[in-house]
C-alpha cells in the first residue's frame, strides 16, 4: 500500500504548507528553527504530518474510557504493571523472541535512559567505550557526567569487536555504548555473529553494555539479526528503546530492558523513589494505542514512508554526486552517511552549502577524538521526496564546487 493511499485510509493528511508553519514554530521550542527557503537535510525526526495526532487522540479517548483512576497517581517505580504487559507483547513480534515485562523498565525516552545508566553506573572521570562515530547527542550525556570516551572502529558490520577485546586488554570502561541496528550516523548493523562475541565479551568481562537500539523496528529492506536484548538474561546487557521513533517525541516515553536483576537495581535510584514510574498517564495512552492496533499501524506507515523517500534520495545522490563520494544504502533507520574524498572537509563546506540553502549534519559532530572531517550525514525521515530531491540537487552543486 502506497504511503499516499495508507494516508487517506488512516486519515493522515499532509496540510498544504505546514512546512511553514512547523518553520514559524519551531523557534519557540527546543527545535532548532529552520530559515525559510531552507532545506535541512541533517534533521533526524519525523516530518510534522508524520506526528499521529489521530492516533494519539483515539487512543487517549479509549484510554480515558476505562477506569484508570491510577494513571493520574505516582506509578510504581518499574512503570505501569499493564503498559509494561502490551509493551511485551508488542515486542514480541518485532524481535521474534519471548519479551517478560518482568525485565522491562518504563524510560523518559533512550536519552533519559542513558543519563540514568550513567547516573547509575558509572562515575566522573569514568573511561567508556563508544562507536567512532556515534550518536552526537549520547556524546552530550556523557559530556554532562564527565565522562571520557575511548571511540572503538567500525566497519561494513559494525563495531570491530576484536578491537574492542583488544582495548580491554588495556581499560575497563564503566560500559560500552553501542547503536547495534541502522545506526546513527553510518545506518550499520552490527552482525549477527558480532552480536554472540559482544555478549561473550560481556560475559567474560562482567561488562555493562548499553545497546541503543531505537532504530531496530524501522526495518525497510532488510531484516535485522536479533537484537542484543535478546541476551539481556545471559551477559549483562541494557537494551533501550523508544516510542519517539516509532509514534512520537513528544510523549517522550521509552523503555529499557534488562535482566530483573538489573531492573531490580535501577529502580531503587532516587529519581523513580520520589517520582515513581515515569510517565503513567502516557503509558496508559500509548497502551490503548496498542490494544488498538494502531501502534502497528503507525508503524506500517512509517516503514512505507521511509524506505519510499530513502530509496528516493539514494537513486538521486547516485545520479547526482561525483563517483568520489561513497555511501551504502541504508537498510532501515533514519540515515545516509556520505563519504566524501579523503583531505575534503564537511564542516567547511557546511557554510557553503548554507548559502545554498541546504544543510547537513557534519561527521565531525559524531566523532570522539575530532576526526571523521570528510564524512556528513544525511537524513530521510523529515522531508518529503520533492524536498529530498531539491535538498539533493543543492548540495551536488555544493560538492561539485568543493
Ligand atoms: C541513537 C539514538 N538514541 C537516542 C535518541 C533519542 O531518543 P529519545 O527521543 O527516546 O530520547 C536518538 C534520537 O535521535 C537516537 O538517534
């Protein structure tokens, strides 16, 4: 079903401008605002029409419908004991493998995940393993503790677990962050059989490994090795995921998934013993969005979209870049990693690129040790395939200068 026809049946509409009104708006949210005319291929969130107001609306109607006085109190510190009972289930089919809600904490979304894991797990002047690159923003969290980075090299399969052993033989990080499926930045996955030595690394080591894997549903051409949840009861492994790339944002609202142990450990922190249970009122909605079926639905949508535009801009930055310029198509997730001749530099030619009305996310944002100058990222996930195109023609000028 075409994301056109699916938009009609779902009653999804794209209102005529709303790239501009997103545009007047965002300057007054944390959204960064994007100059008119402007086509900002870096950001890596849903387009406006992409936010399910229907769904959320339908599913807060059915939510309120029911007796549920007590998503309006403190919830208990795992996260509502219903939600977490969907959740399950919902993750059931996405990762074929049974999913206890036993082993599944409520989060704020992954980056709250992850400052807790850093609150809870580590301490200033830590050394942790990370990707090279990796998520920018992770790098912010990490920058708030004080914590120090060792990046580990990645490859067409993702990180390069032998070196990863072979840096243990010289530190012990507090934990190792790694994105497993599609990646942020390069789009990667790590290998199936990568996946096994990370958790016998884990294992051997008694190693925390934070596996951010947000991306894994968005699963276009391919389908992904099992997640590294898969091996949070046998090594120790914290899995993150999130309702921001799969519903919404803005409900900010995510999960993590551990073995109870584990759980059992978080949740005696300080923040969910005076708060308690993050988010039950959403929980309750994102719930009914569940029992519904309109998650799934969503989710339909999202993954028709979403591999329409990437393939798209991947058969137009094929037409358009020079043969010097190097990417692989993503299989799923939000991402393009361009790399561009070796000695070119991203970051300057952000500002020419800007007088041409097109923007990217340059690679040096995503590195740990200030390399990565030649590569930038792309992103399919907010524009729409005409802006794409445009957003592509511009920033093949750009390159062809230099
Ligand atoms: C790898 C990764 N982790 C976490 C996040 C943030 O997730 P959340 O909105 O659930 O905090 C993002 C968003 O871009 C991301 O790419």
């Amino acid at each position: 079903m075409s994301s056109e026809n699916f938009s009609e049946n779902f009653q999804f509409t794209n209102p005529p401008g709303w790239n501009m009104v997103w545009r007047m708006t965002a300057a007054s949210s944390s959204q960064k605002d994007i100059p008119a005319g402007m086509i900002d291929l870096g950001i890596g969130q849903p387009s406006p029409w992409l936010l399910p107001t229907e769904t959320i609306a339908r599913a807060a109607a059915h939510c309120s419908s029911h007796p549920g006085r007590m998503l309006l109190s403190y919830g208990t510190e795992q996260g509502d004991r219903s939600f977490r009972a969907a959740l399950s289930g919902f993750l059931e089919e996405i990762y074929a493998m049974p999913v206890e809600p036993a082993g599944l904490l409520v989060t704020n979304g992954a980056s709250q995940a992850i400052d807790l894991i850093c609150t809870l797990f580590s301490q200033a002047g830590d050394t942790i393993f990370v990707e090279e690159p990796t998520y920018f923003l992770a790098r912010k969290i990490f920058a708030d503790h004080r914590l120090k980075p060792i990046a580990l090299p990645m490859d067409a399969d993702g990180l390069i677990i032998d070196a990863m052993e072979e840096e243990l033989g010289r530190s012990r990080p507090a934990f190792v962050y790694t994105i497993p499926t599609y990646h942020n930045p390069t789009s990667v996955c790590l290998s199936a059989g990568r996946r096994e030595q990370m958790a016998e690394l884990s294992r051997r080591y008694d190693l925390t490994v934070v596996a951010d894997e947000v991306y894994h549903p968005l699963a276009y051409t391919s389908v992904p090795p099992p997640p590294l949840a898969r091996y949070c009861a046998s090594a120790k492994i914290i899995s993150l995921g999130s309702f921001s790339k799969i519903l919404a944002p803005g409900l900010r609202l995510g999960w993590l998934q551990a073995a109870p142990a584990t759980i059992g450990h978080m949740v005696q922190c300080g923040l969910l013993d005076s708060g308690g249970g993050v988010n039950p009122f959403t929980s309750g909605v994102v719930r009914s969005a569940m029992e519904l079926g309109l998650l799934n639905q969503n989710l339909a949508l999202l993954k028709d979209t979403y591999s329409r535009r990437m393939q798209a801009m991947c058969a137009a930055l094929r037409r358009r870049l020079p043969e010097s310029v190097q990417f692989a198509d993503p299989a799923g997730g939000f991402f393009i990693w361009l790399a561009l001749a070796e000695g070119m530099d991203a970051g300057g030619l952000l500002s020419k690129a800007i007088e041409r009305n097109v923007e990217f996310m340059p690679g040096f944002k995503f590195s740990s040790r200030q390399g990565l100058k030649n590569f930038l990222r792309l992103s399919f996930a907010y524009y729409d395939t005409p802006d794409l195109l445009e957003g592509v023609e511009r920033l093949a000028a750009v390159i062809a200068e230099g």
